[in-house]
C-alpha cells in the first residue's frame, strides 16, 4: 500500500527590489517544477522582492509594488496547475509581516506570518517586522484590489494554518521559515503529531564556513524527528551585499536526505524534486508513544485546497513510479568552500554591477595570491557552466568582456576567461624584492591574468620632497636611523600611494586595451579588489586608506591560516605548482629597506611585527565574537587553553597586547572594504560586528587580571 506525491523546492538567483527578473525566476522554477511531474513548489523566503532590502523594508510604497508582482503570478497561465509558495512582507493592522503566500490557480489560499524572527549576526529582522504570536490562530485578511480583480476574492486567511488537500487520505502540508528551525520549540514536531505529512522550510540562509554541517544536520533531524517529509528552500547568490546565499535546497523524508541541491552555483534557477511515499511516513508514526501524544495535540487550523497532488495507483503502477531513494549527505571541505563561495559571489557582483573586470595590487604576498585565485576559481566556475551549456553565464561574459553583440566568441579556457577579466599589477619600489615581483609575475602567467609591472619611486619621493620643503626634514627609516614616525610615514606613503595608482589604472584600462585592439567595446569600468584578511583588521595591523581600500575584498573575513590552507589546496587542484613559493615565503610588506650589514635583521617579517603569531589572533577573534568574552574572559579561558605552554602572566601580556591594539585601530574597522562574509568571528563593522571605535584603557581589568596573576603566582612559588 502506498500514496506518492512528487515533490519540489528550489534554490534561487533573486536580487533586491529586480522586480522583473525575480518574478521571471520564479516562473522559470515553476515551469521546471512542472515539466518533472510535481504539482508543489516551495522558493525561498521573500522571493517576491528578495531578502536582503535592509532599511528598504521600511519604505511602505514597494509594498503594492509586491502585491503587483503576486497578482501577476496569480494571472499567469505558467502558474496554473501546481500549488506555489512565494515569500514578500505583508502589512496587516499596521504591522509588517514576513510572510509566505500560498496560491493555485489564480487564488491566494492563505497567508503565514513569521513566527520565529533572525535576529543576530548579519540580522536584524526585528528592525523590520513583527514576529506572529497567535500560535493556532487565523483571523481574516482583506486583499488588495490588483489581488482582488485577478482572484476574484475579497478576504483569505492569514495564520498559524496548514494546507489540507482533497486526496484519499488527505495530504496535509505545514510551514516553518527559516529560524523557526534553528531555535527551541521548532513548530514541526506539534504539525506532525497533528497529522502533517510534509512540512516547508522557506529560508534566506547565507554562507558561513563549515555552516551548511549545522543547517543540513538540523534539516535531517527535523525530518527524522517529525517522521515527516522535509522540504528546504534556500535563495543562492549575491543579493545586493555582503552576503553570498548558499542554496543547498533540501528533501528529506524520515531523517534520510533523498535530494539534495548544490551549494555554490552560476545557475539562476534549480529545482530539486523528489517522489515521496506518505504511507511510509504514516507507518514510522504508527507507534504507541507517538499516538500518545499526538492524541492531546492542539489543532491546526486547515485551510482546504480543491486540488489532488498525488499520484493515482493506477498510473503508480503502469509508469513504474517509486519513491525516490536516500542519497548520501554530501559537504565540502572548508578549502573548497573559499575556493567557490567567494568565487561565485564575485561573479554576482560583477555581471548585475554591469562591470567589465577586476583591478589587483598582486604583491607578491600570500593574501594578493589568495585574492588573485580566487578570481581564477570564478572564471574556473565560468567556464565549466559555458561548457556545461550556460548560455545566460555565456551571454554576461561576453558583454563582460566587451565582445560585440554579434559576437560568437567561446573562452578556450579558464586563463581565456581571466585575460579577458582580471588586471592586476606589481607595483615596486626601492624596498621591493625580487623575490616578491618574481612571485607575482609567475602567478599571473599561470592563472592568465592582463599583467602590469613597474616601480613607483617618483611618486614616494615627490611626497618626500614637499615634507622637506614645508619643514627641512629629510626622512629615514628607522632601520637608517630615523624616528618612528619618520619610518611610518614613509611606510604609509608608499602603502596609500598605491591604493591611489589602482583606482587611477582601473580607470584607463579599458580604454587603454581598447586602444590596443584587445577590446571592441567599454561596457562598464573595473572594480578594484582589496586583499586584507580577517586577523589583520582585527589587529589593526594594515594602513588606513591604503591597497586594502578598495571596491571589494573576497578575503576581508577570511583567516590567516584558513588562506594558507586554501592555497595548499589551489596547489594541487587548480594545477597551481607557482603557489608553492607563496607558502614557502614569510610573510612582508616590504615598506623597509633592508640593512647593508645584516639584511636578515630588517626582513619585515608580520607576525614579529604585530607581537603576535595568526593562530593567536584567530583565538582572540573566536573568544570576542563566539564566545562573547571581553578581556576578563579571555584571560580566564586563555589560561585553560594555553596554560600547558603559557604562565598567567604571559596570557595576561598577550591578552593586554591585543586589547591594546584593538582598541586602538578600532577606528579602521569602520572604513573596511565591503567583504565577502565568511567568518563567524569577522570584525565587519557594516552589520555584523558593531561596536564603538573610541575606548577607554581598562584600566579596572588590568588591575584585577594583575592581581589574579599575583595570586596565582604567589601560589606557584608556595609549592
């Protein structure tokens, strides 16, 4: 005995406030939803207007424009024949909603609000709406007349409901959204033991390193569970910032993943779809305890819909339909995902900014290389969806690269599509190594990047000469004798010229390879790209304004020793054997000349700079930000951690030094280039990470960390 009903989800490209192009998208995953036989689609959370609109959300007009976009589903023959689920925020009794809209054939069946709202990290979803808080409650909703003409109704219900169809049994479908999963008291356990079969999981879930574990592990469980089928909806792409969503649209049933969708894609649309058998799901529950339970179960309220989703017997039978079978859960590596999430945010960014490349400072240093791979990951990616028959990722490159319109021009391969995309340049001066240009012009042979070389000493010495002329000072290093803040100036000169030279040369780029005859056309200007990490912001240890300014940085929230990895990893994957060197080098500004008498002694090796190793700076950014701990905190925890190679009073020196410096260039956070979120402990001072940039110096905390110290030490020597 069974009862099979064909299933569908999707993941989605949406794009803030593209009205057009978002409704496009939905009826593209409609069509394909249907083309595979089902007659049920979820999308993503607001996949009308997209998530991330911010302050947007409170300009009230582009609400009627997102019933227009509903009415113009609800009228569209595509949209017949399949109950859809679509998301857009609703305003009912003067408050704003987050809501999903169920329709079929032209009729809105029900409204569900919110219940559960995402409020932390990257969130501020209590900024904008208003969590639903009648649990098992409905009440009417009057439509709006654009609505009203095309349906034909006057109200429907907006609530704590669950759909009921006229199958034999009925097939019973509930609602989460997106945090309702992540939190205590997920409602998809009280649906199923009232008698939900399916339960949808709309969401705007972005990427996170080694974040998809957590948000799959609890897809499965809710599954296993509720003894339900779980379907998961997840938006995928850049929508407007920093955030890259991740898609992974998901279908389990029972605690098994039977479809899952990928994670990083240049796909617009993907629709997953899954043949599920209810009565296996109704013989899992078919337990003492259970029945129990589900006994004394309030009640949802059911809102009927005149439709039969399920597959006959007969047809079952005469076209071999079976349930689908579990498939193994699939992850990547975290080195795989800096290699394609960044990768495929860039490319978002650059077909929808309208842009015609990328502009790189590539010293010679392992965060430029970093940056500069993972340009080549995305053309990578680029050139394995053309192959695979992305005429849409086709068509972009081509205007990209400034191809005519009649162009019939294919990339060759992924250095085909990096000369057409990716400038970058060495720019040296007197303190420069060969080594590091060396470096430079290797990796940029090998991944096929349009590269410039040169030395900018004129422009250092020009500044150097206005400095004399003001104050007759004549500048020197501190390795040459000078002061250190004749050595710092001098440094920040030759670092903030250079963020200068890269907007002036992705300026005239394009119509300087026009010139040339390497391009037809000027379809846009370059974005210039920032290569800082993660752990030197939270130091402080970059110049305000200089190369790390930029249009975007890929790297921004990326560690240290996670780049390293990655690199290692693009070694051998990306057939990179030049990124070897890289890993080989310590890690140098070069802003300081080097000693005649002693060369090795003026290498400007960072971490002997900063006073700290990048392991420590990755501790202290995990215990701020994950395990919230202010000074006081880290030295306790850090005593625990490091207390095997580290006495109290050493933690307590290395918790002072990087307090010290955190405090102190806490200013600079608030200038970081926009960055590709990927770290749970990144400093982004946008949205993510905010916090005031002028402190005081704790002096309360030192005293009692000193004093513990003392006692501890006391202690010690008592032995």
């Amino acid at each position: 005995m069974s009862q099979l009903i064909k299933v569908a989800t999707c993941a989605l490209d949406q794009w803030v406030l593209d009205l057009h192009g978002n409704f496009a998208r939905i009826v593209s995953a409609v069509n394909r939803a249907k083309a595979k036989g089902t007659r049920i689609l979820i999308t993503p959370e607001l996949s009308i207007p997209s998530y991330g609109l911010l302050d947007h959300w409170h300009e009230r007009d582009w609400g009627d424009l997102f019933w227009e976009v509903l009415a113009n589903l609800l009228a569209s023959q595509d949209c017949f024949g399949i109950v859809l689920d679509v998301g857009m925020p609703i305003e009912h009794r003067s408050v704003l909603y987050n809501c999903r809209i169920w329709i079929y054939n032209g009729r809105v069946l029900f409204i569900r609000p919110k219940m559960v709202l995402a409020n932390d990290g990257n969130f501020r979803e209590a900024r904008y709406f208003t969590p639903w808080s009648q649990h098992l409650l409905s009440e009417d909703f009057v439509l709006p007349q654009c609505v009203q003409d095309i349906s034909g109704q006057e109200r429907t219900v907006i609530g704590d409901v669950v759909l009921e169809t006229r199958d034999h049994p009925p097939v019973t479908v509930g609602l989460e959204m997106c945090e309702e999963l992540f939190t205590p008291g997920a409602r998809h356990v009280n649906q199923a033991m009232d008698g939900v079969d399916i339960i949808c999981n709309s969401s705007g879930s972005h990427h996170e390193l080694r974040k998809l574990n957590k948000r799959v592990e609890l897809v499965v469980a809710a599954s296993a569970m509720s003894k339900s089928a779980y379907m998961y909806s997840n938006l995928q792409g850049c929508d407007a910032d920093r955030l890259y969503y991740d898609g992974t649209a998901m279908i389990c049933v029972n605690g098994q993943m039977v479809s899952q969708g990928s994670q990083f894609s240049l796909q617009d649309v993907e629709v997953l779809t899954a043949t599920v058998d209810l009565e296996q799901i109704r013989s899992a529950r078919f337990a003492p305890s259970w029945r129990t339970k589900a006994q004394s179960q309030p009640l949802y309220p059911r809102v009927m819909v005149d439709a039969s989703l399920t597959c006959s017997r007969e047809d079952a039978l005469l076209h071999h339909v079976t349930p689908t079978p579990p498939i193994p859960v699939t992850y990547f590596e975290p080195e795989e995902e800096i290699a394609l999430g960044p990768a495929a945010w860039l490319w978002d960014y650059l077909r929808r900014s309208r842009q015609t490349g990328f502009f790189l400072c590539l010293s010679g240093g392992i965060d430029s290389c970093a940056t500069a791979v993972m340009v080549f990951s995305m053309c990578r990616m680029v050139f394995k969806a053309i192959s695979a028959g992305n005429e849409q990722v086709l068509q972009d490159l081509r205007r990209i690269a400034g191809e005519p319109e009649e162009s019939a021009w294919n990339p060759s391969t992924p250095q085909d599509v990096c000369s057409r995309i990716l400038h970058t340049a060495y720019m040296g001066t007197s303190n420069s190594g060969g080594d590091t240009r060396a470096r430079a012009k290797a990796l940029s042979q090998a991944i096929g990047s349009y590269h410039l070389d040169f030395n900018f000493d004129a422009i250092v010495s020009a500044f150097t000469t206005i400095v004399h002329s003001l104050f007759g000072l004549t500048m020197r290093y501190n390795t040459q004798g000078g002061t250190n803040a004749e050595s710092l100036a001098l440094q920040n000169i030759q670092a903030r010229s250079r963020m200068v030279l890269a907007y002036l040369l992705a300026s005239i780029l394009p119509q300087a390879r026009q010139q040339r005859g390497e391009r037809t056309r000027i379809t846009g200007g370059i974005l210039v790209l920032g290569s800082s990490n993660v752990d030197e912001a939270l130091r402080g240890y970059f110049t305000k304004y200089d190369a790390s300014s930029a249009d975007l940085n890929p790297i921004g929230s990326i560690s240290k020793l996670d780049l390293r990895k990655f690199i290692a990893w693009a070694k051998v994957n990306f057939d990179l054997s030049q990124l070897q060197t890289f890993m080989d080098a310590t890690p140098s500004a070069e802003l300081i000349p080097l000693s005649p008498s002693d060369a090795q002694t003026a290498i400007q090796s960072d971490e002997d700079e900063m006073g700290i190793s990048y392991a420590e700076l990755s501790a202290f950014g995990q215990l701020r930000k994950n395990e919230r701990l202010g000074p006081w905190g880290q030295f306790l925890r850090l005593c625990q951690m490091w207390g095997g190679r580290l006495s109290p009073r050493e933690v307590y020196n290395k918790v002072r030094h990087f307090n010290w410096y955190y405090n102190i260039n806490r200013h600079k956070m608030t200038t970081l280039t926009p960055s590709y979120h990927a770290e749970s402990y990144s400093c982004e001072d946008n949205r993510f990470d905010m916090r005031p940039f002028l402190y005081p110096s704790f002096d309360w905390v030192w005293e009692k960390i000193e004093r513990t110290v003392g006692i501890l030490e006391q202690k010690r020597n008592e032995r």
